[in-house]
C-alpha cells in the first residue's frame, strides 16, 4: 500500500508542477503582450507629437528585457 502511495503522490506532485509551469508561461505571455502593447502606444504617442523618444527607448528596451528572460514566443500567438 506504501508503494501505491508514494507513486500517486508522485503523479499528483508531477501534475502541480506542470501546472505551475503553464501558469508561470501565461503570465510570461500576458506581460510580455503588455509590454508589446505599451511600446505601441509610446511610439504611437511620438509620432503624433505628443510623446517622446525617450519613452519609447524606455518601452523598447523593458520589451527586450522581457524576451531576454522569457523569449519571444507571445510575439507568434
């Protein structure tokens, strides 16, 4: 019985980490679709006159931060 145990314990730990790690990849995405969004908006801004440069540097470059850490798959959904 201590057998069927551990292995269904086993299986149940597997799952809670496959599940955190399609957690931790969705928020990855979200962020990284966020950020994506946010230098729109910064470049948007500048070309219409009402933003800076500065600001879209600052958004390129937390979005290259982003897919250093998580990569670029959110870019192909």
């Amino acid at each position: 019985m201590a057998g069927f145990l551990d292995r269904a314990r086993e299986q149940v730990q597997q799952g809670l980490n496959q599940g955190k790690q399609k957690l931790d990849d969705v928020q990855a995405q979200r962020a990284g679709n966020d950020l994506l969004k946010q230098l729109g908006a910064a470049y948007y801004a500048e070309r219409r006159g009402s933003g800076t440069p500065d600001a879209t540097q600052q958004a390129l470059s937390a979005l290259e931060a982003h897919i250093a850490t998580h990569g670029d798959g959110f870019l192909r959904s």
